[in-house]
C-alpha cells in the first residue's frame, strides 16, 4: 500500500487512499459501495459543471438515474 499515489501524495485525501487500496483488491468493494460511489461522482460531476440549462439537467438526470435504478435494483 506503500506504493500506492494516494499514500506518497500529500493532495490526496484519506478517502482517495482508502478507495485506492480497496480497488487493489477485487471484491473487496460490494457492488452497492462501488454503485454509491458513482452516484456520487455523478452528483459531485454536475455540481462543478452546473446546471445551467434544461439539456444539461435532462443529462444529470438520465446520468443520474441510469446509476440510481441499478442501485435500487439490488
């Protein structure tokens, strides 16, 4: 883990180590854990970007809900 660029990089945070290392072994993750994260970087994507326009809404949305509905679906 000592290798790992989360561990030696002093921009990355706790959480960017913590996936890094969890993503080192397969399976480690539940696919629900995996799914919550990308809702997340679809949210936290969108939020940078901002919503400024109805398309770009339609598009968060479908995003959204794409990864939303596998979520639900387990």
């Amino acid at each position: 883990w000592q290798t790992m660029e989360a561990y030696s990089d002093p921009l990355r945070s706790w959480d960017d180590f913590k996936k890094e290392v969890l993503n080192f072994y397969p399976g480690a993750l539940s696919r629900a854990e995996v799914m919550m994260d990308e809702l997340l970087q679809v949210v936290a994507t969108y939020q940078k970007k901002g919503v400024t326009s109805v398309s770009i809404l339609n598009e968060f949305h479908r995003e959204f809900m794409v990864v939303a509905k596998a979520l639900m679906d387990q």
